[in-house]
C-alpha cells in the first residue's frame, strides 16, 4: 500500500500513527515534493470511485487563483480539472491510501484508515 502525504498535515500525520501502530506495510509518497502526473490521477481516481473535483481542496490561495469555483464539472471538464492537480499538487485532498487490493481512500479519518487496512492493506 501507499500513501500520499503532506508531512505538514496533521491528517497525514494521525494516519501515519495509525498506520504504525497497526505494524502495516507500506511506502510514504511525498506528493508535494514528487507530484503524481495526469496519468497517475486518472488512475487513482478510479480505484477512489470518485471525480477531480471530489478531491480538490478548493479553500487554497490556488484554487481562487485558477478560479476552481467556476469550473463546470461534467464529464468534458474532467481532463482539465485532472491537468490542474497535477500542476499544482496542493489542490489534491490528502492522505489518499492506495490499498493492495486495487482500492483507495481519501484517509482523512481514522475509520478511513481502518478501511483501508481491512481491504488488504496491512
């Protein structure tokens, strides 16, 4: 399993702790620092379930920015909304776990964490 983290998020950090105290196996991507591309997202997404739009943080400076809060979210947006991820990797919620059985969980909560877990991740 991997997880996606932000060392400044104390989500990130809380998931981390749980996940260590479950003695659970997994890598930690940094993804601010090693920000995953389109392709990635594309992918990610899918094993979520969700669209780009479902996990973007639309309360960053960035977002005002790119003015995200007007951005249609339909089906012929979505590659735009996947291209403003991956250039500004800050937008994108965190932590997302990728669990072992082809699955992944935006693990903003320790029942989220768990879930992962359960699915094959430890």
């Amino acid at each position: 399993m991997e997880i996606w983290i932000n060392p400044q998020c104390s989500k990130c950090r809380s998931a981390l702790s749980l996940l260590d105290a479950e003695n659970a196996d997994y890598t930690v991507r940094h993804y601010l620092d090693e920000p995953p591309t389109a392709e990635e997202l594309t992918a990610v997404l899918a094993r979520l379930g969700l669209e780009p739009w479902d996990i973007t943080r639309d309360g960053e400076p960035v977002a005002a920015e790119l003015g995200l809060a007007g951005w249609p979210r339909d089906a012929r947006s979505r590659e735009r909304w996947i291209a403003a991820l991956a250039e500004h990797p800050v937008l994108i919620q965190r932590p997302i776990i990728t669990a072992d059985d082809g699955t992944a969980t935006v693990a903003r909560t320790p029942e989220a964490v768990r879930e992962a877990l359960g699915r094959g991740g430890a």
